[in-house]
C-alpha cells in the first residue's frame, strides 16, 4: 500500500523515473517471494 501511494506521487511529480521503476522492481521481487 505505502508502495503504491509512493507510485503516485511519482507519477504527479515525475522526480525521477529509474527511482520509480527500482521501487517497482523491488515490489515485484518481494510479490514473487510471498507468491512462492
């Protein structure tokens, strides 16, 4: 949840997208973990 509010706040400010697309990589790899 905190991950996805963070997304947002990426997308309205746009800061930096390779600190956005880490934070997805990184969700992705703990999803995989507890989907496993």
């Amino acid at each position: 949840m905190i991950l996805i509010l963070k997304s947002n706040d990426f997308i309205e400010t746009q800061p930096d997208f390779e600190t956005h697309v880490l934070a997805l990589e990184v969700f992705l790899f703990h999803w995989r973990k507890v989907a496993t």
